[in-house]
C-alpha cells in the first residue's frame, strides 16, 4: 500500500487515506468481534469434561467471553476443547471433527491426559493431542479447574487479539506445554508446592 501520510488539520482532527481507514477497522473490527464470539465444540471424554460443564454453568458467566453458546456441531464451531484422555480408536473421530471445523479455528488441550496423556501410559492413549493437530493454549491440571478453564479462554482471545484470524497451519504444531508466558495460569500453593518437591 506504500506510505501512509496523515496531516492535521484545524480543530486537530487527524487526515489520512481512506483505503488505509477503512483496512484498519476491518482488521482490527474482525478481530474484536471474533475474539468476542468463540463458538466452543467441547470433546469431552472424562473428568475434564464435568469440569468443562460446571465453567458453562451460571456461576462462572461464561458468556462474558462470547463462548456461552456450545455448539455440538463442527460446522458452526471455531474453538475445539479436547477434554479429557483420546484412544487410538477415538483418535479418527477427533480428527474428523477438526477437520470439519471452518478456518479460522482453534484448539484448547484441556488437563494433562489430552496433553500428554496423563497417568495413562499404555498403548492404546493417545500421549498428547499435539502429535496429531495443532493445539494453541495448554490448561494444566488434573482436571484443571473452572478458573483455568476461563484464563484459557482469555488466553485463545489474546492469541485472536494479537496473531488475527490467520490460518490454523500458519500458526504451528502444540505451542507449548503450558498457556504462554504473558498467558500463565495460576497454580494453588499445594501444586507448586508438588512440583517443586518432584525436581
């Protein structure tokens, strides 16, 4: 688009190019309203699933998020919640569902048997959805709690906030083993308590 010169004019409004106005509110206007609206598909398969159900329920206002709609439908979903320990024989079905997902969309791993498989060290235990499809934002715990569950929509929403409505292959494979930095969920006393007596 080249460079942009805006000058001022009396009354100090700002003068700028249309085209460039009207590419800034459709970035950014996109990325408000889609940050806004995250349509969850929950894949629940354990514990982490009733965890899920009791963050949608009233006490928790899920909707301040925009995410109070739970769709059963891969189609009308953008924000797949992988709840819970996959089997190999369940991993198909998984992936189906991703791939029936309309772009952009994104993916929380919710609890530590979907991102690593948890206590289930067999062969027959998926050992981390991240193997298999892109995940954005990790919630640790066993299961994790309500409150997790919640940082971890806000962390989806700053990932929408900051990276756009980009693609789910230009974005990676599995972040990390953790929501992101800036995007750290926060642990009671006893865990980091567990944690460091286990290093």
């Amino acid at each position: 688009m080249g460079l942009v010169q805006s000058t001022t004019a009396e009354g100090g409004f700002s003068l700028t190019r249309l085209d460039y106005a009207l590419d800034m509110i459709r970035k950014h206007g996109v990325n408000w309203c889609r940050k806004h609206s995250l349509w969850p598909i929950p894949f629940a398969t354990a514990c982490c699933g009733i965890e899920f159900m009791s963050t949608a329920a009233s006490r928790y206002d899920i909707s301040r998020f925009g995410s109070e709609r739970v769709s059963f439908s891969p189609r009308q979903a953008d924000l797949l919640v992988v709840a819970g320990r996959v089997v190999v024989k369940m991993l198909p079905v998984l992936q189906r569902v991703y791939v029936q997902m309309c772009e952009p969309k994104w993916v929380i791993s919710m609890g530590a048997c979907a991102s690593t498989g948890g206590v289930f060290d067999t062969y027959a235990v998926v050992q981390g959805i991240d193997q298999f499809m892109p995940v954005d934002v990790y919630l640790p715990g066993c299961p994790p709690r309500p409150e997790t569950v919640l940082e971890g929509l806000m962390a989806i929403q700053r990932i929408v906030r900051e990276d756009g409505v980009r693609p789910s292959a230009e974005r990676g494979r599995g972040l990390q083993l953790a929501i992101r930095p800036p995007q750290i969920a926060t642990l009671g006393p006893g865990l980091a308590q567990t944690l460091s007596d286990l290093n």
